[in-house]
C-alpha cells in the first residue's frame, strides 16, 4: 500500500512508513540547505511584469528616466559621472533627484531596491558611489524595446531648486 504525503504543495509516495517519514526528513533538511537568495530572486523576478515596469515609466519624471537611461548605458557608472550625463548641478541636485525617483517607485509599492542599487566605497577619505539598475527591471525594459524607444532628447542643464538657493543664502545672513 503507497503512502502518500503532501509537503510544500507537492504530491509524494512512498512504500513504507519508513520511507515517508525518511523523505520528508530529506525533504526538511533540504529546506534548511536552500539559499534564502534564491526566493528573493524568484521574488524579484515575478515582480518585473511588463504592466509593472510600465507603471514605472510612465509614473518617473523626465530627469528620473533620463537618470535611469544614463545607469542602462554605463553600468557601475560614478555618481560625479551621473551628475554630468544629467546635465544637473551638483551632486545635491543628484540627490533630489534620486530621492524623487525612490518615493515615486513606493508609490507603486515596489522598494527602490528593486529598480536600482546604489554601491558606496570608501578609499581613504574619499567616497565613491556606483549605480547599477537591478537585472530583472531591466530585462523587463529590455522586453520593451527600453531605453531606445523611450529616451527623450533634452538635454537642459537644471540648476538648483529657487527655494533651496534662497535658503542657503538665509542662512548665511543669520550667522
């Protein structure tokens, strides 16, 4: 008479008692063993629909998606050479702009981490940040025929926000 058991929604038989509880020994012993990496990748790679990486597009404004071309095109590319791909300021208007691009993404519910990851190495006194798009955002891009189809061709330097610049002069007069 088989003996059968269901374990993480699939069907097993066995012969024996022995080997059912053998089996599903082997089969706990195995979860121990799997490589909790994987389940974030099967995670991420479920994520990156083409509706849900749409959603992302068209939810980002102009700098954010020129910001995110910029990452396609050079990948491990340095924030000092983000700041002149962007055509932006300083590393401060980089950081608006980030920041911009990270709450508009979990708006949608989706962590920044899933679009992009930021590597920060420190040499000496000096601090390097390197930017990279995560693979399955841009696979899913890449099913879209992104960023070819969709890059828009301007090319303005943006100055520092009015209101950021007035507060900086502010408080230089207070001192």
């Amino acid at each position: 008479m088989a003996i059968e058991f269901k374990y993480r929604g699939t069907v097993w038989r066995t012969e024996t008692p022995e080997e059912a509880v053998a089996l599903r020994n082997e089969l706990e012993k195995s979860d121990k063993v799997h490589i909790p990496e994987y389940e974030a990748m099967d995670a991420s790679a479920a994520l990156w629909t083409t509706d849900k990486f749409m959603d992302v597009i068209n939810g980002i404004g102009d700098l954010q998606q020129r910001l995110l071309v910029a990452i396609y095109r050079k990948p491990n590319i340095t924030s000092k050479e983000l700041v002149d791909a962007l055509g932006v300021t300083s590393e401060v208007a980089l950081a608006g702009i980030l920041s911009g691009l990270s709450k508009q993404v979990k708006q949608l519910g989706i962590d920044p981490k899933e679009v992009f990851s930021i590597e920060v190495k420190w040499t000496g006194k000096t601090k390097t940040r390197r930017f990279m798009l995560n693979d399955f955002f841009l696979y899913a891009g890449l099913e879209q025929n992104w960023p070819d189809a969709w890059v828009r061709s301007s090319k303005k330097r943006v100055q520092d926000v009015p209101f950021t610049r007035r507060k900086r002069q502010m408080t230089k007069v207070v001192k």
